[in-house]
C-alpha cells in the first residue's frame, strides 16, 4: 500500500491472522476475509463500521482470539476489499456480504456469535431476515449503532434546528472531500466527532490512520445510505439474544439509538452504556467490548447448551474445554418460549 493504513506497533495494530480468504458476495463483490485464533474453538463474527476496516477490530481481536475462533472482514470499499459499483452500495448488499462471510468462514453446522460496530450493527440488522443469519448465529452484538433517522439525531454539529441538523450531517455523510494527511488538525477533529473526551493519544492516532485510508468516493457512497437509513423493521425481525452496547458521549449514534433498539430488539439482552465515551468503542474501551462478547458466547454458544465433556456428576471435566451440538433456531425461539412462561407463572 502506499500509505500507512493502521498503527504497526502497539496494541492497536493488527495482529496477524491465522488465515486469510478472499469471500465472494452474491453480487461478485470480492471481500478480504481474515480467521484468527484455535481453528476448534467457539466461534465470533465481527463486522466494522463506516470508514474502518478490519484494523479497527485489532484490540479486541487481541483479547479475543487466546480462546476462541475470530472472524473479521473488511466490508466492500474498505481495507483489502476492492470497491464495487456504484449499484452495489446498500443495506441489502451489506446483508449479502456477511452471510456470504458466514458461509465461507464457518464449518458446516458452525454458529457464531455475530457482532457489528455502526454500520457494522446495521449490516446485522439489515440481515435479519436472512435463513443463513438465523442458521448461523446463536447470538447478537449490536455496538455504537442505530437503525434509522441517523442525520437528523447526530450531534457532530449541535445545531438547534432539527431541520438544520439533517442537513448538515447529510453534507457531512456525502461528503467526497479528502481527508488530506493525518495531522494535529486532523485528529483534533476526528477525536471531537467520534470519541470521548478521554480517548488517549495512541487511541486517537490509530483510529484516523485508519479513517483517513478510507477512499472518499467510498465514504460519500456509503455515507449516502446511511443518511437514508431506516432498518427499524429489521431490528424488530432480529429474534436471537441480542446485546446492546454504546458510549454516553457518541455524537455520531448518540446513546437514544442504542435504547431504541434495546427497547425493540424482540430478545435484549442487556444494554450497556459506558460513560463518557464516544463512536469508536471498541478501540475506546475493547476490555468492556470483548467482555460482552464472551458472555454472549458463554450464555448462548457454549455453556448453556454443553451435552458433552462432563463428568456422571454434573461436574465439567477438568482441564478440557466443553462442547456441545449448536441449537437450531427453532430450539431458540421453544427454549426462549417456555422461560418466558416460567417467568409469568412466576410473577
């Protein structure tokens, strides 16, 4: 490449994949797909948001991928995949892309656990009603993201007037203007946009290299769909455990997106919100993103579903980690059925 695209040394570089893939999507559109960590352990698939690339992931990839199976890709435009046409720039072709991923990175009978940052949450709204979604993910990650009426809720410009505000943050969206070099003025602006007052230099640095490698005519395509977003219905369709997780401080998804979706998400599990940060969590705080990414693994992909690797006395066998035949989306929506009932005969 001929510019630094990411931070090379420090925990914010990108670790080194265990393997790489080239993903077709349904429209042709080739992805650069990456696979870290045990080949044998339970699986997590992870899409960035606007403007990033699978560099964005590099922290909680880090902390992931000791004990369990990481998928990252970069998303079409982005990173190492090649830019598609102008007709394939929509939330469709973004549901495309990740079943597609899911397809080509997973075993037969594999699930995963699902997660997405900003445009990477809508990917996996976008999908929900996709057969390959719901075969392949047992759970749900929904991180600094909204679902609809993103220009006009966005407080990059603190505008008083609704109507100036839309406008305003649609220019910002369309915008195919280069970003130019990653400077002190650069930065300083990329920190007030899109993280929290306490995101350290080193944080900083590694999310604008990152952004600034973005091609503009990609972010203006891009930025074009999600100022006319509405995936509302799609998130009402989104009927596996789902997390939610968002900064108090995003100015770009402020935090009434992230409570809007943990209010209609038919099966939330929990919305956290981390005080005083901003858009770019998972760089901002990746011990509290890879953390909830665990529990859902544990909650939904492993422990609460082990047939296997126990002792006759119900204890697991030491030193070895468990398994068990993943669930089928049927068993999910019974299973999920009959605790609701255990909880109204309770009450």
């Amino acid at each position: 490449m001929s510019r630094l695209t990411h931070v090379t040394s420090g925990p914010y570089a990108p670790p080194a994949p265990r393997e790489t893939r080239t993903v077709t999507s349904a429209d042709g559109a080739r992805l650069h797909a990456e696979i870290h960590g045990p080949e044998d352990a339970p699986a997590v698939v992870l899409a960035h948001g606007w403007t990033c690339s699978t560099a964005f992931w590099a922290p909680v990839v880090r902390e992931l991928a000791t004990d369990h199976k990481v998928v990252v890709y970069d998303q079409r435009g982005h990173g190492r995949s090649p830019a598609a046409t102008p007709a394939g720039h929509s939330t469709d072709a973004l549901a495309d892309d990740l079943v597609a991923v899911l397809e080509a990175t997973l075993e037969p009978g594999e699930r995963a656990v699902v997660g997405g940052h900003s445009m990477g949450g809508m990917t996996i709204m976008a999908a929900a009603d996709r057969p390959q979604l719901r075969a392949r993910a047992a759970a749900a990650f929904l991180c600094s993201t909204g679902s609809a009426d993103l220009a006009a809720e966005s407080r990059v410009f603190a505008l008083r007037s609704p109507s100036g505000r839309r406008r305003a943050h649609r220019l910002l969206l369309h915008s195919r203007a280069p970003l130019g070099p990653v400077s002190p003025v650069a930065k300083w602006a990329l920190k007030y946009a899109t993280m929290g007052a306490g995101a350290t230099a080193e944080q900083i640095d590694a999310c604008a290299r990152i952004v600034h490698a973005c091609p503009p005519g990609v972010r203006s395509r891009w930025g074009k769909v999600l100022s006319g977003l509405e995936l509302t219905g799609g998130v009402a369709r989104l009927e596996m455990p789902t997390a939610v997780l968002a900064g108090t401080a995003d100015r770009l998804t402020p935090i009434v997106h992230a409570r809007r979706l943990a209010s209609v998400l038919p099966d939330c599990r929990g919305l956290t919100e981390l005080p005083g940060l901003g858009h770019m969590t998972p760089i901002e705080d990746p011990a509290a993103v890879s953390g909830r990414l665990r529990e859902l693994v544990r909650d939904h992909l492993t422990s609460s579903h082990l047939t296997s690797g126990h002792l006759a006395s119900g204890h697991p066998t030491a030193g070895h980690p468990t398994t068990s035949r993943p669930t089928t989306a049927t068993e999910a929506q019974q299973a999920t059925g009959k605790n609701r009932q255990k909880k109204e005969k309770t009450a």
